[in-house]
C-alpha cells in the first residue's frame, strides 16, 4: 500500500472528469459510496510504466466551501486519504471559472496537476492556451488533453506519477495569496491562534489534517463544516468568531461586503494576473462548436418547439426501449421457460422441485425477463444525460418545478426514479442530495416514488399487454408515466404547504454545450446500473422469491382436508385411464386433442376429454384451497373485505405484499400465485393468457386500478431504506410509506368504482 | 456611459457588463463559485419556455439563473443586436 501512488481526480461538473477515469482505469473500477453518506465513489487501477497507481474519481464540484455534500466529500477525501497527487481536469474553454477550484486545491496544498482538457473544441474554435508559460506562472505542471479521443492522457498519468514520486514524504505546500488589507492580517491572526492551539493538545494536531492556514480561510469564509469540527475547542471557536465579527463589521461598515465575497474576489483577482498577457488567444469570431450548441438550443429551448420536441423525446424513449428491447426479452423468456422445463423433467416431485420450479425460475426469470428493456432504456437516459439535454429539461422546467415547491433539479431525480419510464428509485432517492434545501430535497424524495419505475414496467406492460391492442400500448405507457409525474408533482405541492413548508432555494445552473456522448462512456454507465439491477434479481429478488414461494405453500393443507382431495383426485385419474383405454380400444389417439372443433372424434375420445377437465377442476381446487390456506392466502383474504373496494381479490392481495419488498417481485408472484393453481405444469401457458382467460377477475376496471394502485402505493423496502438515509429519520420513511399507501388506496378505489360504472 | 439596469431587464441578445451583486450567503456564495463577479462580461442569450429562468453566456460557458436571483444582479448593457 505504501509504495502504491493514488491520485485523485477533481473538477467542475461537466468537465469531462469520468471520460477521464474511465480511460484511465478501464474496467478496473469499484463504485461504492462514500460512509454515511450517498455520494458515489468510484475508485479504480490504472497502469502507468508497469507501474500500478490507484485513482479516485472524486465528485464533480465548482469549488471547495461546503455548499453541497460533494464538496465536502471531495475535500474531506483530499485531506483524509491523502492522495500523492491531484489532478484538476479543467474544461479549456472555460479556463477562468475552472482555475477557482484550481486555486482552492492549491490554497489546502495538495500538489496539483493541471488537466487542460477538451482541447479539440479549443483548437476547432481557433483558440490556443499557452501551457507551458501556465504551468510556469502557477506553478504547478500543465497537460493539454483530449479525453474523448484519449489524447494527451498517458502524459498526464505520467507526469502525475512524477510529481508524486518527487513530492512524496513531503509536507503539502499551501498557495499563499493576497486577499487584500482587510483580510490578510485576520488571516494571519488566526492562523497564529490556531497553531497555537494545535501545538498545546496534540490531539488537535493529529486529528486535524488540514492546514492551519487553509483552516483559518475557511473560518473567514463562514464556512459551517469548518466551524464545527470536532478538533476546533470552545475558546478557539469564539476567539475566532470575535476575529471574525470584527472583520465582518468593518468590511460592512467600509465596503457594504463581507468576507467571504472579499475573498473570492481577490481568488479571481489572483486568477486574472495569472491569464493576463496572452495566455489565452481567442480567435476573433469564436464560431464552431459553441455556436452549433447555441443554435441547437435555439430549437430545443424554444418557447413553442422546446416543450414539444421534449415530450417528443420522451415518447421516442418507449418507442425504440419497446421496439428494441421486445427481441431480446423473447430470448430471456424462451430460456427461463426452457430452464423451468428442465428441471421440471428432471427432479423428482416434491417441496424442492416445487421451490426451485416455482420461486427460483419463475422469481428470478421474471425479473431477468426485462434486463434487455431495462439495459435498452438506460442506454437512452444515459445518452440524454451525457448529452446535455438533461440539463436544458431542467432549465425548461424549473419554472414550472418552482409552482410546486421543487427545484428545476428536481427533474433529475424525477427523471432517474421512472420520470422517463424504466429508471429506479433507489438511485433517484440518492440523487436528491444535488438539491441544497432540505425541504425542496424532501418533497422530492417523498414524491419520486411515484415514477414508473424499472421494476414496476412489467406489471404495466402485463397489464397493458392483455387490455390494450398493440397500437395503443405505447401510448397508454406514455399516459401512466405521465401521471406518475402529475401525482408527484401535486403531492409534492400538499407536501410543501402543508408538512414542509418554507422558502425556494437558488437555482444557478450551467448548461453544458451539446456533445455527442462516447459509446465507451455510454456502454459503462447502461452496464453499472443494469448491473445493479441484475445484482438486486440475484439477492434480494431471489431471496423474496423463495419466501414468498414459502408464505403461499405453508402451512399445507390439514391431512384430513387433502386426504379427501386426494381421494376425489385418484377417483378421477382412474376415471381417465380407463377412458385412456376405452379410447385406444376404440382405435382413436389419447393425445391432447388440438384447438380443433371441427375435426370429427370418436364417442370415447369426448368421454376422455370430460374426464380430463374433470380431474383439471378437482386439482385446480386443491390448489386453490391450498394457497387460501397458506399464510399468504389469510393474509391476502383478510384484507379482501377492504381491497375489494380497489377490485383487488386475494391473489393480487398476496402480489401486493410481495410488491412492498421489491417491485419486480409483483409480476413474478402473481405467477407463482398462477402457476400454483394450475393444473399441468406441463403446460406453458403465460401468465398473460392466464389473465386474459380469466375474465371473471379480470376486467378493464381491474386492471386500471391495480395499475394505479401500483404506480403509487408504498414505495418497496429498498427505496424507504435510502430514504430513512437521505432523510436521516425513519419518520420520514415511515410517513412516505404511509403517505403512499393511503393516496395509492384512495386514488384504486376512485378509478375502480368509477371504471366499473362507466366500462 | 449607460445607465445600470437589473439583470432580469437585458434582453436576449444583449450584452453586459456586472455592475454589482447583492446576493449573499448560499446565493451569493453559488453565484461567484460560477464566476459572476462585478466587471465581467455576459450576454443573455435566452429565456426558458416560461420566460424563466434566464440563460446567460459567460466566457467559455453558459450558466442559468431564476428571474428573482436575477433581480440582484445589475448590469451595464454595452450593446445592443
């Protein structure tokens, strides 16, 4: 571990930092998050001359306050772990804004290698940086790059690993700059008192690794994560408040500002003397890439054609996720029916058999069944993010977010949890950490779950499947996503005015220009989260498979019960096989016949047919007896008297419950809750003919109002787990469970007793 | 020299010169991590479906800002398309 580097990797937003690390490090990359907290953490191995150098991928941010979780992550990282070297990948184009964080790295010591990158747009426009005379003005070392292409990012890696090979061992060296006559003494003052203190417990000293100067910035800059670090006293702290008071007061009193906008003015200050001369050449008419982006957004941002060409967008998703994912979904299907068949052929009857056949298989292959539509719409939204367009969908909405109490980038979250159809709430609960209110945050978290969501696409597409002609199927997807967001969007506002009020947070977001996304980067995104999910099929579904497998079939029938079912069974199985035999005596086949009215039969091929359906319906109501006795069957009946109201009978009751561990377990328990009933195991009849067979409990009512049910009701234990995190209360977990189950009941119930009158 | 105008006023198309700032605390903080900062140069380069937010073109990159955050901005418009 000693002798490995590690590097960490710093900068804006949009900067093209994870282009970068995922060049760098290949497939050889762990995400994780980091302790406590939900901010992703990708760390990865990187090669350089044989040489292995571990890299952290740290998250994007515009500067190093304590403005957002990821700034404080990003920073906490730098002065805990202790990377060898960081290196800032900065967006040439807009060097000034990027060399703040720059300046800020420098300011806490860390050496810094400086990434100049998307140097193919500088050079496209007709600009030139001047790197060498940068590196030599900063004083930290320079590297043009290309990250899209890779170009120029061996001699970053290398020249990173240089710099750590000749600092290492060394004391980080903080960027000591003017901040002025107002400032510069205070922060000298404070500086003094605080190693002052460190020096006298030498606990302050080890627990603190950050630069007592950097600290005393910081404590200028009002900054709260600063301010109440543990290795900060009582004395300390109100000895520098005072420091700070007076400081505040005079630069009020003199300049009508205060601090921390001195400071970052005389940053910026620092920044310009940098640039000045001709560092930077711009080339008169700055046309190219820019200019496409803004004509771009001149179409896709337009008052009439933006909101437009954006739903348009969003329906083109379920059209090629559909179209494109329907092939290999058939694929995964055949398998795990092929799969089913064998083991069903192969192992002797009993508990086991019944187990694997009808939890395992059916459980787990009901979930992998939608990995390719899954993987398809990912592979989308992953293009739009990288693209740019996200952040357009947000600027066009904010307006309209801020009606309900919500943040423009709220649509993130929204749109990562099923806002466009397939995406999960998991990852959307752990988005909301972007959003600087907690209240803003709040109302979306709680709301979120109302997006159709990845796991809950099967029960539609079953559903819609069986109710809809085909032509109309996009479109009914379309219009249940669409309410998704209008019930989000409405509960949100209730939330807002009613259990969270308070004022709006700012909205100040960039919008990065328009470019095309590298396939690489999008292959790697659509692999991590379809990865994610295939992981959740193999552990959390499989496991609820088997429990759920176990809740329909214990307790098993009283022995007295299934001993007269047995009886009655056996009866009628004697029955068929004389009818067998009276048959091929008669010289006619005791094959199934087919779906063929019209073809002649013999008197005894008839009696054989009715003797089968006879001992069908004698197996079909043991079965059903069995389930209703199982644990799941009482539950499911129990509620009954108050689920009939929504049109739900006790199957889908058990389905439901399922559905609260995990959303995708839905469909495949209402198949387990089927194919238990059924009678030949052999036959492979899909739980979609099933449904559409049985319109006594099916009707378009039904259906309707299971869909909403499920579209709203009590997000699964997954999603409340990262809300109690996100939250930091199981109060909130339990009222979004609540909340959800409630509205979801009421709004069934509305649509069922309303569809039945009118259909 | 033109006379100082709130940023909610420039028009698509217009550029500008910041003239002063009043946000502070977590706005004000945002503000200048993105780079707006008294003397620096702007164009607004486009109003959202809703007329709001604003979108404004900086050196190098393009940032968004809601009508009300605006409001504390002032600028000096220097010209006119």
């Amino acid at each position: 571990m000693d002798s490995q580097i590690t590097v960490a990797l710093a900068g804006n937003p949009n900067c093209g930092k994870t282009t970068i690390f995922n060049y760098l490090t290949g497939a050889r990359q762990h995400v994780g998050n980091y302790p406590g907290i939900t901010v992703e953490k990708k760390d990865g191995m990187a090669r350089c001359d044989g040489q292995d150098v571990r890299v952290i991928d740290l998250p994007g941010t515009y500067s190093l306050t304590a403005y957002s979780q990821e700034e404080v992550v990003a920073r906490r990282t730098l002065a805990e772990e202790r990377p060898d070297v960081v290196i800032q990948v900065a967006d040439a184009g807009a060097l000034e804004r990027n060399l703040y964080l720059t300046v800020q790295l420098m300011e806490l010591g860390i050496p810094v290698v400086l990434a100049l990158n998307m140097m193919d747009e500088v050079h496209r426009r007709g600009d030139s940086i001047d790197s060498a005379r940068l590196a030599a003005t900063m004083g930290i070392p320079v590297v043009e790059c290309t990250g899209r292409s890779g170009l120029g990012l061996d001699t970053l890696l290398r020249t990173a690993v240089a710099l750590a090979a000749e600092v290492r061992g060394k004391e980080w060296n903080p960027l000591k700059i003017s901040y002025g006559t107002d400032i510069d003494p205070v922060v000298d003052e404070m500086t003094a008192l605080i190693v002052q203190e460190f020096a006298e417990t030498s606990s302050g000293a080890s627990a603190s690794s950050y630069p007592p100067r950097w600290l005393a910035l910081k404590f200028l800059e009002g900054d709260g994560d600063v301010r109440e670090a543990s290795f900060i006293s009582e004395d300390l702290r109100n000895a520098l408040d005072a420091l700070l008071d007076k400081t505040a007061k005079h630069l009020d009193l003199t300049l009508q500002t205060y601090p921390e906008a001195v400071i970052a003015d005389f940053r910026y200050g620092y920044i310009t003397s940098v640039l000045r001369g001709d560092i930077v050449t711009r080339h008169k008419e700055s046309a190219g890439r820019r200019s496409f982006s803004d004509k771009l957004d001149q179409v896709l941002t337009h008052t009439l054609l933006g909101p437009l060409i954006m739903l348009g967008i969003f329906y083109l998703v379920y059209k090629v996720a559909f179209e494109f994912g329907a092939y290999p979904m058939d694929v995964v299907d055949a398998f795990f029916g092929w799969l089913g068949d064998m083991v069903d052929a192969n192992m002797s009857d009993g508990l086991l058999k019944s187990m694997v056949v009808s939890g395992v298989i059916a459980g787990v292959g009901g979930v992998m069944v939608f990995v390719p539509l899954i993987l398809v719409m990912f592979l989308l939204i992953a293009f739009l993010e990288d693209s740019g367009y996200m952040a357009r969908a947000a600027y066009m909405l904010d307006r309209v977010f801020r009606v309900f109490g919500l943040h423009g980038s709220s649509v993130m979250p929204y749109v990562i949890s099923g806002g466009i159809a397939g995406g999960c709430a998991v990852p959307g609960v752990m988005a909301t950490r972007t959003l600087r209110s907690p209240k803003e945050k709040l109302a979306t978290m709680l709301t979120l779950p109302f997006m159709t969501c990845g796991a809950k696409i099967p029960v539609f597409i079953l559903f819609v499947g069986v109710f809809f002609a085909a032509e109309h199927q996009p479109t009914v997807m379309l219009c249940l996503t669409l309410t998704g967001w209008a019930l989000a969007l409405l509960s949100a506002w209730v939330l807002r005015h009613t259990v969270i009020k308070g004022d709006p947070t700012p909205f100040v977001m960039e919008l990065p220009p328009y470019r095309l996304p590298t396939l690489r980067g999008l292959l790697l995104h659509t692999w991590e989260r379809g990865w994610q999910y295939i992981k959740k099929a193999g552990t959390i579904i499989l496991a609820i498979s088997i429990l759920i497998w176990a809740l329909m079939t214990f307790p098993t029938l009283p022995a007295d019960v299934a001993e007269r079912h047995d009886v009655v069974i056996a009866q009628l199985e004697e029955k068929v096989g004389a009818a067998e035999e009276s048959v091929l005596a008669a010289g006619g086949s005791i094959e199934a016949p087919e779906e063929d009215e019209d073809a002649e039969k013999l008197p005894e091929e008839l009696l054989l047919a009715e003797a089968r359906d006879a001992l069908a319906e004698a197996e079909n109501i043991k079965s059903a007896e069995t389930l209703r006795n199982s644990i799941a069957g009482r539950i499911g009946t129990a509620l009954e008297p108050v689920s009939r109201y929504a049109g739900f009978e006790w199957r889908t009751n058990i389905a439901l419950l399922g559905g609260f561990a995990a959303k995708e377990v839905l469909v495949s328990s209402l198949g387990t809750a089927y194919s238990l009933g059924e009678v030949d195991p052999e036959e492979a009849e899909s739980l979609a003919e099933k449904i559409k067979a049985d319109t006594g409990t099916w009707s378009m009512a039904n259906a309707l109002s299971l869909m909403i049910f499920v579209l709203v009701y009590a997000p699964c234990v997954v999603t409340i787990a990262a809300i109690r995190r996100e939250a930091n209360s199981w109060g909130w977990a339990l009222f979004s469970l609540v909340f959800s189950t409630a509205l979801a009941y009421v709004l069934a119930v509305g649509v069922y007793q309303i569809g039945k009158a009118v259909l | 020299m033109a006379e100082s105008i709130s940023l909610r006023q420039l028009q698509v198309g217009q550029t500008a010169v910041i003239h002063t700032i009043k946000a502070d605390g977590e706005l004000g903080r945002r503000i200048r991590d993105m780079g707006l900062l008294p003397g620096v140069e702007l164009e607004a380069v486009g109003k959202a479906p809703l007329k709001d937010p604003v979108a404004l073109r900086l050196k190098g990159f393009t940032l968004t800002l809601r009508n009300n955050e605006a409001d504390l901005i002032t600028v000096i418009p220097s010209s006119q398309k």
